[in-house]
C-alpha cells in the first residue's frame, strides 16, 4: 500500500514540477518525499514500486521541472545549474545506497 501510495505522490509532484518559479522546487521537494516514502515497500519484498517511483522523479527532474529540466530550462548562471544538480544528487544519491542496503537485507533473510 505504502508503494503505490508513493507512485501516486510523484506523480502528484510532476504538475508543481512544470510550473514556473518557486512552486517547481514543492514539486522537486514532493517528488523527493515520495522517493524516500517508497523506501519503506522495499521491506515488503517487493521493489517494483520503487523503481517506478524512482524513474518518475528521475524523468520528472531531469525533463519536467522547471528549474532543472535538461531542455528549455529558466535562466540562471551555470553555477547555480550545478549547485541545484548538485544538491539533488546529494539527496538522491543515499537514497539509491539505502534501498540497496535494504534490498540485500530481504535477500539474505531469504536465503537462510
């Protein structure tokens, strides 16, 4: 339940994601909650919501928000990109090394 429950809460985030100025990082912030909130289906074994959730805030940042979308992006320095691109990742990135953790945890309770 906690699974699909994330897959609708990013894809909720997407519509703030597109929209210009402030109201683009709710939706980054949303997206990012929804990631984090799909952790907890890992547990259950089954890592499907996961990685859906996981590839709608990856496309959803990288081609939808407003600020960090790869295409037609709103101006701003090339530093500050990268700062953005940077603090994403930062929070991402743990993410993506605690559902490994996670996941090889149910691995090995299985095989014993």
């Amino acid at each position: 339940m906690v699974g699909w429950f994330a897959i609708a809460t990013s894809v909720f985030s997407l519509a703030p994601s597109m929209a210009p100025g402030a109201v683009s990082l709710i939706g980054l912030v949303l997206s990012i909650g929804a990631l984090m909130l799909s952790l907890l289906s890992i547990r259950d074994g089954n890592d499907l919501q996961y990685r859906v959730t996981l590839v709608i805030v990856v496309l959803g940042i990288l081609l939808l928000n407003d600020a960090l979308r790869l295409w037609d992006p709103i101006p701003m320095p090339i530093s500050t990109r990268i700062m953005l691109y940077g603090m994403v990742s930062v929070v991402i990135l743990p993410i993506l090394w605690k559902a490994k953790r996670i996941a090889g945890r149910g691995r090995q309770r299985q095989y014993q």
